[in-house]
C-alpha cells in the first residue's frame, strides 16, 4: 500500500526519491486525505461505512466526486479480509462491476480507505422503490448482474452476498455490482468454498447447500442472483423483501430458529412467490435458480441468453 506523503517523513537530501519526483508523476491511485472533503454518508453495510467526498486537489471544487469505502470499526489492526476486498476489486476490470480508483493510508493509524466510482443513484434499494420502473427495464438491469456476474465467475471468484442491496444504479440504463467483502477465490479443479466463520450472514439470500453445509460455489450465486430478481421485480417494496416474505412463510416467530426453519421451508420446496407483475417465464427464470441440486442450475451465461429472449 501507498502511504500518504504527507505522513512520511522529510526526506532527507540525498534520498533516491526526489520531492519533485513525487510532484511531476503523482500516482492517481493514490488519494491524499488532506484534499478530501467529505460531503455524505453514502451507506451502511455489516461490515462498511460509504462516504461521499470531493477530491480536490486544487482546492477549487473543480475535484471529482469518490466513494470511500471504510472498515465500521476502526480498530487497531486492518483485518487481512479488508484487504483481500481491495485486492479483489482491483483486479476487475467490467462495465457491470464498480471501478476501484484508489486508496488511501494512514500510516500508523492504518485506517485503510477503499477508494472507487461515485455511482449517484445508490444501490437497486434506494432506487427501485420511488421509481415506477417496467418490466423491461427490471429485466435489462437484470442481464447487466448476470454479465458482471459471468465475468466474475470466468475470474473464479465467487461474490457470495448478491443482492439489490449490493448492485448500484449509475442511471436508468445502467447497474454496476459492488460490495466485495464476501468474495472469494475458487481455485481451479475445486468446486466450492466452505465458511468458517459465520457472523451475520445474509441467509435469506443463501442457497440451501449453504445453509446446509456452508459450501459456497458459482451455482449458490446463482441462487442469490434469483433472489436478487425476485427484489427487482418487487422494486425493493420492503413489505416483500425476501427477509419479510420468507419469516412470514416460515410462521416461526423465534428469531433463533430462523436457519433451521428456512432450511426445513426450502426443503419442502417451498420458494419465494411470483412478484405481482412478473411475466410468468421470468418466474420460472427464478424456480430454475432456486433449484434443490446445484448443478440443476443454469449458468450467468445462460441466463444472459435466457433473458434476451425474454427481453425480445
Ligand atoms: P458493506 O460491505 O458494509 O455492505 P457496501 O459496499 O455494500 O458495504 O456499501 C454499503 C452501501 O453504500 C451500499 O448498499 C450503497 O447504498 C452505498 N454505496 C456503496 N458503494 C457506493 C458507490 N460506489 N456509489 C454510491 N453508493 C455506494
Ligand atoms: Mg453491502
């Protein structure tokens, strides 16, 4: 990681790096906090803070606007998960996934701040609800998730925590997927991931193998991607968010049941309604992501193909 100049020392006269080496090539990856002023809270996650600044070198407001990404406790010691997320997101490169632009270094304090792409509209859930999207539009959104997610999966990455919550609206025409934190990487010849430590988990999202096993593969995001579906053809109507809808099927009031209930609820085959609109091939779009056997599920690839012929 870059260190932020102003917390490096002076540098002394005969130093291989000159000062105006520094000021003639500045790194645009590197973000320096004194030119960051911060102008909103863009969101809270489990694990992240987002905050909106203006990166303004000059001073001038002529800066650009970034969102800043920040671990919530800010601790001693930057877990080594925080930055595998940076990492991760350093290295894709697609329309449909958020841009990393950079970082920012405290030294000593080690508050490590990911730096990406402001996206003005926020994710899928400050959006859909105030919108009157149709169905059309629902499903272009839709086929965008599925190529970030094909070429996520073609880097052997799993995202693990796809949902409207983590896919960001730049305008009406296009949703980039954000949110890192969960990824990880399958390597070649395995087939999935097996979590040990399971805090709070977006279980509602999961797919049965995960509640089951905690095995995590490309066909579990899958599963969360018919989720992710089932919320963009509700418009994130929080009344029948997937968390809402399946506690009220489930009728177990006891909070700590609720894996248990879930799991016995997808094992009757039991699955998220069909959202009031939903043209009926795009419901089965969704039994087909949410089936009992992984490998019954169909691809990014194929869902892409599947949803332009809907589309049509
Ligand atoms: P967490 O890991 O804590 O869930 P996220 O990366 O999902 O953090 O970000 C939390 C929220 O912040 C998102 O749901 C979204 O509303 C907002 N957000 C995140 N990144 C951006 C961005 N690049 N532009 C605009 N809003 C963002
Ligand atoms: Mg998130």
């Amino acid at each position: 990681f870059l260190v932020l100049r102003r917390e490096l020392p002076e540098i002394p006269e005969n130093s291989d790096i000159s000062p105006s080496e520094f000021a003639n090539d500045p790194d645009p990856s590197v973000f320096q906090k004194r030119y960051m002023k911060e102008i909103r809270e863009l969101g809270k996650g489990h694990f992240g803070k987002v905050i909106l600044y203006l990166y303004d070198p000059a001073n001038d407001g002529t800066g650009e606007y970034v969102a800043v990404k920040s671990l919530k406790q800010e601790s001693g010691h930057v877990p080594e998960s925080w930055m595998k997320e940076i990492d991760i997101l350093k290295s894709l490169h697609h329309n449909n996934i958020v841009k990393y632009k950079g970082c920012c270094t405290e030294l000593g304090g080690q508050v490590v701040q990911l730096i990406m792409e402001y996206l003005p509209q926020g994710s899928l859930r400050d959006y859909l609800p105030s919108r009157k999207l149709g169905v059309p539009q629902c499903l272009m959104f839709a086929q965008q998730i599925c190529q970030g997610m094909d070429y996520l999966h073609s880097r052997r990455y799993i995202h693990r925590d796809l949902a409207a919550r983590n896919v960001l609206v730049e305008n009406d025409s296009l949703v980039k997927i954000g949110d890192f934190g969960l990824s990880k990487y399958i390597p070649e010849g395995k087939i999935y991931y097996q979590v040990r430590e399971d805090g709070d988990s977006p279980v509602f999202w999961y797919a049965i193998e995960c509640l089951r096993e905690s095995k995590f593969s490309f066909p579990s995001d899958i599963w969360s991607f018919g989720v992710t579906l089932y919320e963009i053809l509700t418009r994130c109507d929080s009344r029948q968010s997937p968390p809402e809808k399946l506690r009220e099927m489930m009728n177990s009031p006891n909070e700590q049941m609720t894996l248990l209930a879930l799991l016995k609820m997808l094992e009757r085959n039991l699955r998220l309604p069909c959202p009031r609109d939903c043209p009926h091939k795009v419901k089965l779009l969704m039994d087909q992501c949410w089936a009992t056997d992984p490998e019954q599920r169909p691809s990014f690839k194929s869902l892409i193909e599947q949803l332009e012929l809907i589309r049509r």
